[in-house]
C-alpha cells in the first residue's frame, strides 16, 4: 500500500539550497507551483498511461500528484542527477509504483534496462531546466526522450516566458531560448498552453514523436 507524500519544510529548503549554490541545475530557487503543477500534469494525462518517465524530480512537487493520478498497474520511473535532491524525493514518496534512479537523463533507456524495462514508453515528463543546459547535453536527453517514447507518446515539458528573450549559460552567453523549435527538432506536432498565474510564468509544452511513413 502506498503511503503519501510528505511535504515538509526539510524538502523545501533542500531545493531552495540546490537552487541558489546551483541554478543552472534546478532553473529555479524554489519548488515548482500548483499552477504549473497542475498544467504538467494535465497535459501528462497519466490516467491513460502504463509506464511514465519523470526527468529532473527535485524533492518531488510534481511526483506525488503524478503517483494520485496514476492506475494502480502502472510505473512512475523517476530520474534525479542530484544525490541530495534525489535522496529527499525517495524520503517522502513511498509508492510501489515507483522506481526512483540516480542518474543523468542522457541515459533513459540504460538507467531502465537496469531496473528490468526494456520497452517504450507512454510519457516522457520533463521539469529539467532546458535553456540552461549545455547544448550538447540537451540534444542527447532529447534523442534519448524522443527514442524511448512509444508511438502516440507525450512528451511534457514546461519553459518560462522570459527564457523566449533573454538568459544565460557559461556555454551560450546571453541570449534567448527558443523551446517550440528546439522541440521541432525532436519531435513531431508540439503545442503549448500558457500557466499565467506561476511565478515566473510559463508555458506547458505537449510534443509527440514523429509518425514513421509505412
């Protein structure tokens, strides 16, 4: 039987930490909102879903609603490149359904054939920070999203408005992000849907693979 998440303040100021000694890591200094929780998770829709991949956890905001709205047959794949994120996520989540991995999300298909699944998946479902990761380290976690998902998969992730016009890597400078066609390069159809009401606002993006003419 699963127990809730917890959600306690140690969770929170472990994110808080990451984010200020870390941003280009956590893209954030705190834990994402309900608004932009909600709108992943809805456009996620893992109702319908046999096997789920989330990229990029943290301490688990978007895990738990994510585990509410799961079938009770289905897996929840998480995977973490931080120890003290990672290790907050196992502490307050206890569900069987999930399988937490320390890893690096340029590995999907490697960190699941560790833990015995070799298949597609149904959803990819990112919180990784994209704008802020090196170029070629994005590319790679984005072919590995993309070739993992089955076909009729979904591929989610959110951006915020501002990174469209302006932010900054060691790798790229200053400069704008653009998610859509970083995404087309990827993926087949992308929309977006904007989460006016989070701090800072920001969309919701819906990619699918790309259909494979017979």
């Amino acid at each position: 039987m699963s127990r809730a998440p917890r959600t306690d303040s140690r969770s929170f100021f472990t994110f808080v930490k990451k984010g200020i000694t870390d941003f280009h890591q956590t893209a954030s200094i705190v834990p994402s909102q309900r608004f932009l929780v909600n709108a992943m998770v809805d456009a996620a829709a893992p109702e319908r879903a046999r096997t789920i991949v989330e990229l990029g956890p943290g301490t688990g905001p978007m895990t738990g609603p994510l585990l509410s709205r799961m079938r009770k047959d289905a897996r929840l794949f998480t995977i973490e490149i931080d120890q003290p994120l990672h290790d907050e996520l196992v502490r307050t989540h206890d569900d069987p359904r999930l399988t937490a991995i320390l890893g690096s999300a340029e590995h999907i298909e490697e960190l699941l054939a560790e833990r015995g699944h070799t298949g597609k998946v149904d959803v990819v479902f990112s919180s990784l920070g994209m704008s802020l990761i090196p170029p070629s380290i994005r590319e790679r976690i984005l072919e590995s999203a993309a070739r993992v998902l089955a076909p009729g998969g979904t591929y989610v992730q959110f951006g915020y408005f501002h990174t469209r016009y302006v932010t900054w890597t060691k790798d790229e400078g200053l400069k704008g992000f653009n998610y859509f066609a970083t995404l087309k390069r990827h993926f087949g159809k992308v929309t977006r849907k904007p989460v006016p009401a989070n701090f800072p606002p920001a969309w919701v993006y819906r990619a699918h693979p790309r259909t494979v003419a017979p």
